[in-house]
C-alpha cells in the first residue's frame, strides 16, 4: 500500500511538471506567433540592425575612442554588401520561424523561472524559500542585461569585424540569412547565460562546490580566460576586448560577494542549530 502510495505520489509530480511544461511553452508559443506575424520589424529594426552603418553603437563607439585621442574603424563603418542571401525555398520562413521561437524564449524567460520555481517551491523549506524570495527578480534582471550588452555591444563588435574581415581581395564576402541570424541569436543567449553567472556561483556555493575562497584564489586564471573568450568574440583590438572583459569580470567580483554571503548565512543557521 505504501509503495501504492508512493508510486501515485511520483505520477502525481511528473503530472505536476507536465503542467508547468505546458503553461511554458503556451507562453512561448504565443510570443512567437507575435514575433512572426510582425517579421519584418523584427527583422529590420532588431536581428539586421547591426549592418546598418548608423547603428547607435558604432556611433558611441567612434565618440569614445575619439575622447581619448585613438583613432577607431568605428568612425567609418562600411558593408561591402548588405544584402544577404536566402538559398533555399523554404529558408526564409523556417528561418523566421525559429528565430520568432528564439526571441519568444528571451521574452519569456521570466515566466519561464517563475514556472519552474513553483515546481520547486513545494520542496523547499521556509527559510530556504525566505532567501530565494529575490531569485526571479535578479535572474531575470541579469538575463536582460546580457541581452542589452550582446545586442549594443558584443553583436555589432562581431558583426562589423566579421563582415569586413577578408583575407584576400580575391575572396568576396557573401553572407546567407542563416550564418547571419545564427550568429545574432546565439550571441544573444550565450551572452545572457553568462551574466547568470552571480546565479551560477549562488547555487553552487549553495551545494558546497564553490567557496569565496576558491574563487579569490583562482581570479587571475580567471582573468586569464576571460580574455581568452574575449578575443574570441571581438575583433582583434586591445579596446573591443577590454569592452567586454570589464562586465565579465565585474560579475565574477558580484559572484564573490554573493558567495561569501551564502557561506555566512550556512554557518548563522549552523550556529543557530547546535544552540537548539
């Protein structure tokens, strides 16, 4: 009977997630009908908006490099050919199609943690759920940021290096709607993800894999890497790589701090335990 019991219990929870599975990705859905039916503006004004050589960043760009007295390709901007190419039938809609998903799943994203923390909550205990009150709020605040900084920083930094980078005048650069929009998307998402980092560390620590500790130990090697990723994405200029370090580098530094917090909090109710 008990074994009854159980086993209805773990039914009753995979009938629980399937639920929140549902409501998420209705939620999605929705959202990318949205995005499809208004293709065209999102395409324009938002996923092809960093071939345009009056894009708000390049503009900043030039401006601040030229504060400081250095010169800058920003200050002339140029595309060879704007124009980029759909080779095959169907690219065209499967390409909007997916990327009307993609951005559904980045608008959504809040609803999305708020579904799986509902999921979670129930197994948690009250203390626990009082100092994870914030969790929604500050992933979703970190995971918009990282969109902002990709689409305003990393994207056209990428995209103006990429499009005119030629390693012989023999070789003309001729895109595919597709190598384009992969590469705004995944920038969009991959760099969202890593300002989760703080989020990464808390739980982490949470679970006793990372110690403040650690983490000071190993911020050079992580400065090193950093570094590494940074010049990987951007164009080869101590500048462009230096753009992208700082916020990296800041959020590894919040990540300490958030740490340290944690380890505090763990030995206050540790204290609080052996007294009772």
């Amino acid at each position: 009977m008990a074994a009854q019991q159980k086993e209805m219990s773990f039914l009753g929870h995979l009938e629980e997630l399937r639920w929140h599975l549902v409501r998420s990705a209705a939620v999605v859905i929705i959202l990318a009908v949205v995005f499809f039916v208004y293709s065209e503006q999102v395409y324009d004004y938002f996923l092809l908006a960093h071939i345009q050589p009056d894009f708000i960043t390049y503009q900043v760009f030039c401006d601040f490099f030229n504060f400081f007295g250095m010169d800058s390709d920003f200050c002339h901007v140029t595309f060879s050919d704007k124009k980029l190419q759909s080779i095959e039938v169907t690219s065209q809609l499967m390409n909007s199609l997916w990327s009307s998903i993609i951005l559904g799943i980045i608008v959504a994203f809040p609803y999305l943690l708020w579904e799986i923390w509902r999921f979670v909550a129930p197994g948690l205990t009250d203390q626990e759920i009082k100092h994870s009150r914030g969790f929604i709020f500050i992933a979703s605040l970190l995971f918009f940021i990282g969109v902002l900084f990709s689409f305003y920083v990393i994207a056209p930094i990428s995209i103006h290096f990429l499009y005119n980078f030629q390693i012989s005048d023999n070789i003309v650069n001729s895109f595919t709607l597709q190598s384009h929009i992969s590469l705004v998307t995944n920038l969009l998402i991959g760099v969202s993800v890593i300002f989760e980092l703080p989020v990464v560390i808390y739980f982490l620590t949470k679970i006793g894999l990372l110690t403040p500790q650690f983490l000071r130990k190993y911020r050079k090697h992580s400065l090193v890497l950093v570094l590494i990723v940074a010049a990987i994405i951007t164009p080869p200029d101590i500048a462009s790589q230096i753009i992208v370090t700082i916020p990296i580098m800041i959020l590894y530094e919040v990540g300490i701090l958030v740490s340290q917090r944690v380890i505090k909090n763990q030995e206050k109710n540790a204290q609080k335990s052996s007294r009772v």
